[in-house]
C-alpha cells in the first residue's frame, strides 16, 4: 500500500474516549482522572490526544475539535484537543 506524508487541518470530531485515573507512564505528569480523546481528523485520519477546555461530562460523540500542543515538562510536545469554537 503505498503511503505519503499530507498536511492536516488539526479539525476533526470526537470518535471515541476513555477516562484514565493512572497515568500510562512514571515520566508523564497528567493530572488524573484525565480524559484521552480518539479524533477522527476531517482528513480522514485518526488521532488521540488529551481533552483540555471542557468539563468531561459535556463531552460527546461527534463534538467538533480542534488539536494544540503542549510540553511535557523538559520531555515531549503532545497533542492535545479544545472544543471547536463556533
């Protein structure tokens, strides 16, 4: 299958999450619960990353995301997701 790199909008809806209460590794310094999004990116694609900006227990299927970065401390930048405006 042949495959190539594409520039994506960072939009999508939320397809699916989970809420965690520990974190997935000793370095990674989320405050728990937290809640770890499955966005399907309006290209077609699927990320994941953490919800920031809206209380989980507003949090639906189909609700319009948009992906912003954060560091991790001195480690990694990861993805995060904010509700849509407009």
């Amino acid at each position: 299958m042949a495959h190539d790199w594409a520039a994506a909008s960072g939009r999508g809806v939320v397809h699916s999450w989970t809420v965690c209460h520990h974190p997935f590794h000793m370095g990674f310094k989320a405050q728990s619960p937290y809640v770890l999004l499955t966005v399907e990116l309006d290209e077609g694609v699927r990320a994941m990353g953490q919800l920031r900006g809206l209380d989980p227990a507003r949090l639906r299927l189909g609700l319009r995301v948009v992906v912003d970065f954060e560091r991790e401390g001195d480690g990694p930048v990861l993805p995060i997701f904010r509700p849509a405006s407009g």
